[in-house]
C-alpha cells in the first residue's frame, strides 16, 4: 500500500503523464477544440514515434488553431508527406494567411483528386477553406488604396483606451459606463456621441451571439431600455465594436458571419427610414483572416482608426492610423505589390512619395493636451435640448453651485446604491447583523433622492430663469 502511495505522489510530482497517452486521446481533444491541452501530448507522442504521419496532423492542426504558422507549416508538411491527406487543408488554409489563392487552390485541387480516388468526400474544413478562396480572390480584385501613416502596438484588453478622437466624432467606452442593469457582450465598447444622447454596444442575444443595441438618453441620468440595431447585422455570427459616424447614418462595425475572411471584419451599413441596411464587408487592407474591428474616423482631425491582431503578438492588436477618403480608389489588380499592400506588410508602401503627415500628428497632440479639460463631470439635460456635462457650460453662477450640489449629491447616491448592494447580498448569504444598515441606508437614499429632485430643478430654475 506504501509503494502504491509512493508511486502516485512521485507520478503527481512529475506533473501530468504524457508516455502513457494514446493518438486516440490526444486527437479527442483535438476534435473537441481542446488544441492547447493536446499539444504537450501530441508533442510528447511526436518525439516517440517521429514518423508517425497521423501525430505530425493532429499537432499541426493544434499549432495552426494556436497561430503557431511556422510550427503547423513544418508538421502538416510532413504529414503530407506521410500520406495524410487532410494535411493538404491546413496548409491551404496557412497559404490564404499570405494570400497565397493559387497556391491554396493548388493544395486543395489536389486533395480533392486524391479523395475522389479513394472514393471519399471532402471535410468540413475543406469546404471552409474552398469558401475563403473565393472570398480572398475576389477581395483581392479591390483593394483599396489607403495611406496608412502610423501603428501602435497596445494592449488587446483595454486597446480602444489609446484611440484619440476629437469631441465632435463621440467617444468609445468600457462598458463600465452602462446602467447596472443592462446586458453587455464580453468584451464589447460603448460608443456615445458627442451629445451623449445615446449609446450603441454588443449584448447577447436570444440565440447567444452578440447583437448591436443602442439606448437612448432620457431626461436626468436614465436610460430607455435597449433595442436591437439590426439582427441582420450579425450574418449569422456576433456583431460588435461599433462606431456610428457624425451624420447618424454611417455605421462601421465588425462581425465574425458568413461573409467574414476569418474572425472579425470590419463592415459599413447605413441607415434608412430607422433601419440598417444589408452590411458591405469593407475589404482589404482593412480586414485579413485574422480579428479586424473597431474602425472609427475622426473627421475633424482627418485621421481614421482600426485594430487588428493580425501580427499575432501575445495579448496584443496593433491600432492602424490612416487618411480616409470620401472616394474609395482600389490598387490596379496588376501592381506587383497587390499582395504586400493586400496582407499590410509594410505600412510604407501605402504612403504618398514625400507626403507630409505632421499635420496629422500635430492633431493629434492637440486633442491629447486637451483632453483633461474635456473630462465630463455629470450627465445633465436641460429642458432647452442642451446636455450639460460640465460646470463650465452653466452661464449662472447660482445654477453652477446648484449643479455642484447636484453632483456631490448624484455620486453619494451611486456610492450609496453599491454600499447597498453588498450588504443586501451579506444578508442573503446569512449575516442578519447587516438589517439595519441596510434599513439606514435605505432610509438615506429617500432622502437623497428628494434632495436631487430640489438640486435639479434649482440648476434648471437659475439657468433658463424660471
């Protein structure tokens, strides 16, 4: 009993046994979309048995759904090589990453031939794969002629932080910003308006996927309960990341539907008669089959923005800076450098010979020196239409101290309404010593209440005079 003991700690010591897993396991993880616990187990059943063609396909396929392109690209060759048929998919699939169509139709030709003599049919991947050519050729046919100017590598968890946007284009939030009570997508961002009139993000739908919603603003600081964009918009995937241009009729956004290169696209739709329209896939350079998404323009400054993880750096995405046109223009499908400019290898083959872009970066450090300034303090609508968000806006100086008031008041509400949240979960889990804070605290938010009624309609009073 001892050594069995004995034996189970050293085998827990050593950490997980790999020697004793079969291809079967590992390739059951691999079926089940588990690629990063099968590739310590493929990767251990590969250095055993080297030759083993079905060990070099399943660790390929892991590698090639972790971004691993180099790795998957030396093991799906080998598995060819070793007479895995379906090794051929992969590599197309790592071909289109390069836009590499003739080379991936080649792959996949071939694979079809070698299926129909064996009387088999082709894979589900295959199929995808077969469905992305066309969709990159035919991408390939309008590229559009863009001048990027600049990229910055941010983090991917708070990336929307770093996009720089003049008041007028709006602003683009963490979800933090949203009433408690209203659903969001994980992750997702709140775009407002500069009239902070209205919010548009991403929330779970009735199916599960993401759907654009927007909430408009309603006097005070409440909110009318959201409504779907468009359920169109998803094409059959999430619909996210939106930006809604100054003339309340462009929208950009990504979904990740049918008509996507892989991942997120960025889309445009416009409105008509209150409804969005079918979306257009915005094309190359914008979009690649890796997660492209939250474009936004700027056109006071003249500078547009999009985010991409195409360059595959660990938990980051790279922010294009580049001029919009009112005119799409598209690179002559002959240019020998469609490709390059297609997948944005280098962002210097899209600039201007001797184009001067410190007009643009000068912009830039305007709106950054500025934007302590530009802090909203409150969300206050008057009765005239305004929306205060600022002391400053205020022109009567007892309707500033009323909104000062109104403030502190607002602030002691919301720090009250959390305090209240945690000790009526305290009481809920048992702790019946928390009652009466609980009742107190009620008790206060009454009054509090009423006081903010009397602050708002003195901030009103003293403005407009009445």
């Amino acid at each position: 009993m001892k050594k069995l003991l004995f034996a189970a700690l050293m085998s827990m010591a050593a950490g997980p046994a790999v020697s004793g897993q079969t291809l079967a396991e590992a390739q059951a993880l691999v079926d089940a979309g588990d690629y990063k616990a099968a590739t310590p187990l493929l990767e251990a059943l590969s250095a055993k048995e080297p030759k083993n063609g079905k060990v070099s396909l399943a660790l390929g396929q892991c590698y090639l759904h972790q971004g691993s392109d180099s790795l998957a690209t030396a093991e799906l060759t080998k598995a060819k090589a070793r007479g895995q048929h379906e090794a051929a998919v992969g590599l197309a699939s790592l071909a289109l990453k390069e836009y590499r169509v003739d080379d991936a139709d080649e792959l996949l030709e071939t694979y079809r031939k070698t299926l129909k003599k064996n009387r088999k049919t082709p894979s589900e991947a295959a199929e995808e794969v077969s469905s992305q050519i066309d969709r990159i050729r035919n991408m390939l046919m309008r590229v559009e002629q863009i001048e990027v100017f600049d990229s910055i590598n941010v983090p991917a968890a708070d990336f929307f932080k770093y996009y720089r946007l003049s008041p007028e284009s709006g602003s683009i939030n963490s979800p933090a910003i949203l009433p408690r009570i209203f659903a969001c997508g994980k992750p997702t961002v709140v775009y407002e308006p500069e009239s902070r009139s209205e919010m548009m993000w991403a929330a779970p739908s009735e199916d599960g996927s993401l759907e654009l919603v927007r909430s408009v603003a309603l006097y005070g600081d409440e909110w009318d309960q959201p409504v779907s964009v468009g359920a169109h918009l998803g094409e059959g995937g999430d619909a996210n990341y939106p930006f809604l241009m100054s003339d309340g009729i462009t929208l950009y956004y990504a979904n990740n539907g049918e008509n996507s290169l892989g991942g997120y696209d960025i889309f445009i739709t416009r409105s008509s008669d209150s409804e969005f329209l079918q979306p257009q896939n915005l094309g190359m350079p914008y979009n690649s089959p890796y997660n492209d998404y939250m474009l936004a323009i700027d056109e006071n400054t003249g500078i547009g923005w999009w985010a991409t993880d195409r360059n595959q750096l660990p938990d980051s995405v790279t922010i294009y800076l580049f001029v919009p046109s009112e005119v799409r223009r598209n690179i002559d499908v002959n240019a020998p450098d469609l490709r390059q400019r297609a997948l944005l290898s280098s962002i210097a083959l899209t600039q201007t010979k001797g184009a001067d872009y410190d007009r643009l970066r000068s912009a830039l450090d305007r709106i950054t020196s500025s934007a302590s300034s530009l802090a909203r303090q409150c969300t206050f609508y008057m009765p005239d239409g305004r929306l205060i968000t600022r002391i400053e806006q205020l022109s009567n100086r007892d309707a500033r101290a009323a909104l000062r008031q109104y403030i502190d008041l607002q602030a002691g509400i919301d720090a009250d309404a959390a305090e209240l949240s945690r000790l009526r979960q305290a009481y809920a889990d048992g702790d019946s010593n928390v009652r009466i804070d609980i009742i107190s605290i009620e008790n206060r938010a009454t009054g509090d209440r009423e006081a903010l009624k009397r602050a708002a309609n003195e901030v009103i009073a003293c403005e407009l005079g009445e």
